[in-house]
C-alpha cells in the first residue's frame, strides 16, 4: 500500500533502502536556496530545503509541472516556508524529490500548509496568550524571573509528583520543578521585590483534567501585601482582556460581570459547577493564618469526565487578610486558551525527532 512521507528524514531513509516504492511526499520545510538551470533542452530548478529532520533537494522540470505551478516554483526565495509535494526521486543523482507542486505558506492558507496543522495552531494561540499575559503583568511593574528546572527537592506530600530526571551525572534522584513558585517565594525573600512573576511549565506525573497536559504553560505571580481574593480579581481581569482579543466569538454576558468571592470551609462544599466565572476561597485549618484560593469559570461542554469546571488559576494567600504578608496564584494557560477553542491537541506529546547531525551540533 502506497503511503506519503512528510519529513526528510523518512524521504533519505527510502532512498537508502532502495525500496523503488512509488512512494509520495508532502514536505512542510523551509527553501535554503533555489538554482535554476537547463539541461537535454529542458529548464528546471533545484530546490534545496529543509526542516526539523534534515536537509534535503527536490528538482523540478518545467515540462513536468503545470504552468501555474511552475510559476510558484520560480518565485521560492530562501528562507521561504513552503509546502512541497511530490514523489520520492530515486533516479537523479543528487536528487532526495522529483517535485510536482510547491506552495509558499502565507496567513491565508498557512491551516492547511503546515503539517501537522491542527499542533502547530494550538501552539501558536498558546504564545500568544502567554505574551498577552505577560505584557500586561510587565506594564504592571511586575518583574519576571527564570525558572530553574531541576530540583533535588522530593515533592510535598499531597501535592502533584513532577517528572523524574534520569541523568548518572547528578549522581542522586532528580525531579522537574513542576511549579516556580517556591522560587518566587524565595526570591523575594531575599529582595525587595513586591512584584514577581515565571513562566515554566507544569511538568507533572499526576493527572488533574482532560485540559492540563503533562507540561502545561503557567505562569505563577507573586505579589506582596495582597490578599489572595485581590490577586484572583486581577488575574481574572487579565484573563478578561486576553479573551476580548482573541475570541472567536464575543463573551457571553455573564462572564464580564467581577467575580464575586465565596468562602467554603472545604473543596467538598464547592463541588456544584459554577455557572459564571467565581472566585472560591478555602481557610487553611492550621495555624498559621491564611487561605487557599482558586478562579473558576464554566467549561464550555457541560461535563468533560467528572470535571464540569475550568480552574484558571490557583493560589494561597500568606497572613491575615485584612492585613497580608502576600499571595501567589499560578495561571494555567492550556485551561484559558481551551475557553476560546475544544482542541485535544493541546494533550497530545510531540514528536521533536530531529537528525543526528542536527543533535549532535545543538549540543556541542
């Protein structure tokens, strides 16, 4: 049976395997450099390329490809993102493609140009939510630290267990901070700094809804003298703004009304799905004065599993809160971009294969 091939990788595998398989390809790839010359009476273009697997070449030949299509071929420019199809070339020397048509990727058709389209656009949303959000954090006088990734620390106990590290080198057990904020904290115990905020990733074993992948995109704030209810109130209204931008379709009403704050003594008393973005708030049973925190809003279907709910961010706040030390809450960018789109690709763990060459170069 007949199958395409979309990377170079699997095109260069072919030839070497000299299957002689009339095999197709459809290549997502960037142009690196396009000579034009004629040969036996016949014009045709080579057509270097690459993309995260590899280099490679497609020749085209006038008297093979439409006139329209010619057209396209003649105009590739390096550093072009193209869509190149055609089947695998296994006569010309020199040659990994016999090229048939070839598209240069623009904003009008760049959906069905890319690959693995669906992937590409989730992550394209997803940065843009996270720069919106950082943006206005910034333009807030909050300042963002980096988050160190690698941690000698056990999890807490109850908390979500992180990704475990597997490298002789640090001679011991290691894990992936799955959150920075123990790092804000620190930070800011050390500084005088009322106002911080990290982006890193929830890298995490344990499973907590059908949105959250195993490295969800949040961003955890902290702020001094602020109370938890205050910091959920801002981040909602952040939230808020992002939505007004990149919507598809306008808000319902309810959902641009503040959110007004319900105590529970325990997650148990909260368990109705909310129905309009809430802010809920748990007092802490120990000793130390505080309380737990999280912003809700309304999921888009009416049950996803057993969850009905989409927790944007959650937090604790420190000290009592007529009076507070401070509050972090972390903001889960996954959850905000499925309230614009239903999208499970967001779930899905890639495929980063790239060439040996490549790998070997990126860690030199």
């Amino acid at each position: 049976m007949s199958r395409t091939l979309n990377l170079v990788s699997e095109v260069k595998n072919a030839i070497r395997s000299d299957l002689r398989n009339n095999l197709s390809v459809d290549l997502s790839c960037i142009a690196t450099k396009r000579d034009k010359y004629r040969r036996n009476n016949v014009t045709s273009v080579r057509l270097e390329v690459t993309d995260e697997t590899g280099d490679g070449v497609a020749v085209f030949r006038e008297n093979q490809c439409q006139p329209i299509d010619w057209e396209q071929v003649v105009s590739i420019r390096a550093g072009d993102p193209i869509r190149l199809k055609g089947f695998v070339d296994y006569k010309t020397k020199g040659s990994d493609i016999l090229g048939q048509t070839v598209r240069k990727v623009t904003a009008s058709n760049m959906g069905p140009a890319l690959k693995d389209a669906v992937s590409s656009a989730t992550q394209l949303y997803v940065a843009r939510i996270k720069a919106e959000l950082a943006k206005s954090l910034r333009e807030d006088d909050f300042t963002e630290i980096d988050t160190r990734l690698i941690s000698s620390a056990p999890p807490p106990e109850g908390s979500v267990y992180p990704l475990k590290v597997h490298y002789d080198g640090y001679g011991g057990r290691f894990h992936i901070a799955s959150t920075p904020v123990p790092q804000l904290i620190r930070f800011a115990s050390r500084t005088s700094f009322g106002r911080l905020f990290a982006i890193s990733r929830s890298f995490t074993q344990t499973y907590r809804d059908p949105v959250a992948s195993v490295e969800s995109v949040i961003i955890s704030v902290f702020e001094r003298s602020a109370s938890l209810e205050d910091l959920l109130y801002r981040i909602n209204q952040r939230i808020c703004a992002v939505l007004a931008i990149h919507a598809p379709n306008e808000l319902p009403e309810r959902f641009n009304i503040p959110p007004a704050p319900k105590r529970f003594q325990d997650l148990s008393e909260a368990e109705k799905a909310v129905t309009e973005p809430e802010i809920q708030l748990f007092t802490e049973q120990d000793d130390a004065p505080g309380e737990i925190g999280r912003l809700c809003w309304p999921s888009k279907v009416e049950e996803v599993g057993h969850f009905s709910e989409y927790v944007l961010a959650e937090g604790f706040g420190i000290g009592d809160s007529s009076d507070p030390a401070f509050s972090v809450a972390s903001i889960n960018v996954d959850r905000v971009f499925n309230l614009l789109f239903d999208d499970a690709e967001i779930r899905r763990i890639p495929d980063l294969t790239i060439s040996q060459g490549r790998d070997n170069m990126a860690n030199e």
